[in-house]
C-alpha cells in the first residue's frame, strides 16, 4: 500500500510515530496521574506540556542518535567528523550566513 502513496503522504506515514509517541505519553501520563493519584492537571498544562513534548523529544532522539553514531565510529575505529558551531539550532544561523553570503556575491 505504501508504494501507491506520493513522496509526501508515505513521509508522513514515516515520521508519525515521532510525532505521536511524545503527545501519547503526555496524554497517558495525565490519565495516570488522574486515575492513580485523583490529580487533574489544568487544561493549560496539559497543552504546554504537549506542544513542549515534540520539540524536547526530538532533541532528545537527536542526541540519541548522536551517541549511537558515535558508539558504532568507536567500535569500527573511526571518527565522526567536526560539527560547525552555530548558535542557532537545527543550523539556522549557517543557513542565514549562507544566503547573505549568495546575496553578496561571495559563496564561501
């Protein structure tokens, strides 16, 4: 079934767990705290805490992965090349620097 979808349908599919889990274990984490304590959080939290579970989950995925690179470079004897430092995440601010560098006529 998911080679008839496009690109974009089937790379959602893909990455819908990514998305689900953290939403799904804030959701289930509410319920227990109800169910099991009798603490009902205010629906202020309950939406923080889900719109912040995305972002920190996939940080934390990041960095996971990260270490499991490194672990496998390890045991293969080799070395992870050096990251660039930006101050921005997700390289925001080398993608800024980038693209002033093409409007200025010098890319490098």
């Amino acid at each position: 079934m998911a080679s008839n979808l496009p690109p974009g349908p089937a790379f959602l599919i893909l990455r819908l767990p990514t998305l689900l889990f953290p939403l799904i274990a804030v959701y289930a984490f509410n319920r227990l705290l109800y169910k099991y304590l009798a603490i009902q959080l205010p629906l202020w939290t309950v939406i923080v805490s889900m719109t912040l579970s995305i972002p920190v989950f996939i940080l934390l995925k990041a960095s996971y992965m990260d270490f499991i690179d490194h672990r496998r470079a390890a045991a293969c004897g080799a070395v992870i090349p050096p990251r660039i430092h930006d101050i921005w995440p997700a390289g925001i601010g080398l993608l800024i620097q980038g693209i002033n560098n093409l409007k200025s006529g010098y890319p490098g």
